[in-house]
C-alpha cells in the first residue's frame, strides 16, 4: 500500500532526516585505517540518542539486526553487521547505512566512504554510484512513472559497465521505516507506478564492479557480491509535494555542494 503524506507529516519526517544526515558529519572523519565498525558503530548510536532520537536499524528484523548502523566494506553491499575484528584497511570503500526514529516518523541515508588512498576503479564505482541518485532524481517530475527514475540509474552505470542490482530496492518511508512503493533502481521508461505529491521515498542505488548476483552470508544480514569485487550504495530520502522534489537526507556541506543541482529540481516545478 502507498501511503501519501500530508505537508505536516512530510515536515515530521523532514526532522528525523535532518537527524539521520547529521551522522555523516560526525562520523566521516572517523573513517580511516585502524577503525573497527564497532567503534563507528558507536558513534553513530551516540549521534542518534544525543537527538533524543532512536537507532531505526537497531534490533530491527528478524533476526533482531545487532547494530544501530549497517556498516559494509568491499565486497559487501549492504546489511553489513558491525563487528570490534572489522577493520577498516588502506584502500577500503565502506557504505555506511544509518536511520533515525523521531517522535514516530523515520529517516533512512547511505554514504560510501573512501578509506585512504582508493584505487581509480573503486574511485569511479563510487562517484558514478551517486551520480546514478542524480539521475534518477532529475526523473522526477509531473507525468513520469517509477519506470523512468530506475531507467535513468541502469543506464548511467551501465554505460560504465557497473552491474546495477536487481534483488534490492528502494522503498518509500514514513511511520514505518519499508512501505511501498518499491523503488527499482532499474526499468523501463513509462512503466510503473505514476509519480504524485504526497509520495516520500527512498532513492539508493547499489552498484557493484560487475555481476548484480548477490549472496547472503552465515550472519544472515550480510549481502556481498557473488563474484567477490566491489559494491558502492548510496540512498536519500526525498519527498514530492505541491511544488515540486526535495530531497531530506543532505547534509548542510552537501546541501552547498549541490546547491546547483538543487536549484534545477526545484524549478522542475510539479503543479
């Protein structure tokens, strides 16, 4: 069921975004060689509670997730179970996935990190992964369909000869942390769900070196490729009203760095 949002439900969930998007500028400059992914995961638990807000992935599923972060290195897509034997090495990428629970409403953000000195090719999965968010978020505008923002994110990355996943999606968000729609991050133009004011959702490619083919691991969280390279992910909340698109889960050096792109969504307009 698609639940469209009021302008009073979306400004709820725009507070648990802002929280959500702050982890990032505490976190990020942690991230470096030495680093276990318990200690950030720690951090971001202590970001969250400082808010008087709650870790939305902690304890979350079945089994009960043990981490208030999904911390995933590499090969690892997503889901990724913070550990005190996980470091972070010279040369990692890590995808860090945080949500935050405030006063009823949900925020959801993924960033992949660079550790050090990253090799070009893991350099580019990277960039091309959120530039692939762009490209989807420039589809969202009145009269498209879901078909056309997952076409716009397959076929920016496979241009690059990225494998874009199939067996892992975006969502749309609100009281619960996954409602629907499903947002693909692949598919046809013109197909699927039309786009209305009111939807909130979830945009987060996951793209990885090569194959899409996925594998679970023994913790039963845990996603790698199953060819072993590398995986990037990056997702953001964003939310179509009267007016047009905005995007919740930017933090404010992002908001600066985007400021261009922003301003265009904008004037997309939607009435």
């Amino acid at each position: 069921m698609i639940i469209l949002k009021t302008k009073q439900e979306i400004d709820s969930i725009k507070e648990a975004c802002a929280i959500t998007a702050s982890i990032f500028d505490v976190v990020k400059s942690e991230i470096k060689a030495g680093v276990s992914t318990f200690e950030l995961d720690e951090i971001v638990y202590q970001t969250i509670k400082s808010q008087n807000a709650i870790p939305a992935f902690l304890n979350y599923g079945d089994p009960p997730f043990p981490g208030s972060a999904c911390i995933s290195i590499n090969e690892e897509i997503v889901h990724g179970v913070p550990s005190r034997k996980r470091i972070l090495q010279e040369g990692d990428i890590v995808s860090i996935d945080v949500g935050a629970l405030y006063n009823g409403y949900y925020g959801d953000a993924c960033r992949t990190f660079l550790v050090g000195d990253v090799k070009p090719a893991w350099k580019k999965l990277v960039e091309v992964t959120e530039e692939s968010f762009w490209q989807g978020i420039a589809q969202v505008k009145k009269g498209n369909r879901l078909g056309d923002i997952g076409h716009a994110v397959q076929s920016y990355c496979e241009q690059f000869g990225f494998g874009v996943i199939r067996d892992l999606t975006g969502h749309g968000i609100g009281t619960s942390l996954h409602e629907g729609p499903n947002l693909l991050n692949y598919g046809r133009p013109g197909r699927g769900l039309r786009l209305e004011p009111g939807m909130v959702m979830c945009l987060e490619p996951m793209i990885t070196e090569e194959s899409f083919q996925i594998r679970l691991m023994p913790d039963q969280w845990t996603l790698v490729t199953e060819d072993g390279k590398a995986a990037a992910h990056y997702e953001n909340v964003f939310s179509i009203t009267e007016t047009g698109v905005e995007i919740l889960t930017l933090t404010a050096t992002e908001r600066e760095q985007y400021a261009e792109r922003l301003q265009q969504i904008e004037n997309q307009g939607w009435a």
